[in-house]
C-alpha cells in the first residue's frame, strides 16, 4: 500500500472520478480478510496513504494529498501500520495518530542515522503502549546489515533503553 498514487486519477481508467478513500480501504480489507482471516498471520502495511497531508506536512511521498487518508476509518485496527519517515525531522505526529487510532505502529527509517536516531527517540519517549518498536527498512541488496551505519547506531540507542537507569 506504500505511496499509491493514481486511485480516482484521470489516469486510472478503472478508478478515474470515484472517492479514493472507500477504493484504497476496499483493497486494504480484502488483504486482510485474506492474510488475517484466512491465512491467521499478523497483516503489515505501510501507513503513508493513510496520513493526512494538509494535516501532517510531510510531502506527497509520506502522507497523501490525493484522499485517501479517510481509508483510515475503513479499515481493521488489528493491523501493525510501518510508519516509514526517511528525513530528520522535529517530530514524527503520525507515530501517534497511528497509535492513538488503535493501530499497532512500527515507525520505520531507512539511510539516514540523524533522522533514524530521530525517530527512535520520539517514539520511545511517546511511551505509547501501541508502538511496538523499531523497525529497520532498505531498498538494496546489502549483505552486512549489522555494519550499516542507521542500523548500528539504531540499536546503540535502542540498547540505551534496555540500560537500567540509576536512582
């Protein structure tokens, strides 16, 4: 489901005119009757089309501009929404409306270590009992995934939180 653009476009024949969120929403639940209903696993997804773009300003490529965010009440809360943001920024609001809608959230980060250390630290200090944790994300074909600088600096600070703290 990740930066689906074209649903209710002049550019989609089958699509062109029709309400975006009700379509996107249609194919979301037909996945999860398939994967959770009838297969019994846990359905992930990454949650960009459902973030509100004139409400969280995150750019075309992290939240939709194009209506479908409404597909967000359309949809099962039993699924774990990857919250993908790759550029440092002051905060992650999505992290939260995620969670605060009843979904299971993994905020998700990419190349970056300043923004992936970012991320990591304002979803942890959310403190939300629906943020799952961290997950790690790529588009290569890398081998030496324990080197890669996002990933060791990531679990550097996500080991900080398994740390005792002192009195």
């Amino acid at each position: 489901m990740d930066e689906v653009f074209l649903i209710g476009s002049e550019h989609s024949p089958s699509t062109k005119g029709k309400d975006p969120a009700p379509i996107l929403a249609k194919a979301i639940n037909d996945l999860h009757r398939h994967l959770v209903k009838r297969r019994g696993v846990d359905m992930l997804m990454w949650g960009d089309r459902l973030i509100d773009g004139q409400v969280y300003k995150y750019g075309d490529w992290e939240s939709a501009n194009n209506g479908t965010a409404p597909a967000i009440d359309l949809i099962s809360k039993d699924i774990i929404i990857c919250d993908w943001h790759y550029t440092l920024r002051e905060s992650y609001p999505s992290v939260k409306m995620f969670a605060d809608q009843g979904f299971r959230v993994w905020p998700s980060g990419w190349n970056k270590v300043d923004a992936t250390e970012a991320l990591i630290r304002y979803s942890r200090d959310l403190k939300h009992p629906n943020v799952l944790g961290r997950l790690f994300t790529t588009w290569s074909g890398r081998k030496q995934w324990l080197e890669w600088p996002p990933v060791v600096e990531g679990l550097k600070l996500l080991r900080q939180d398994k740390t005792p703290s002192s009195p």
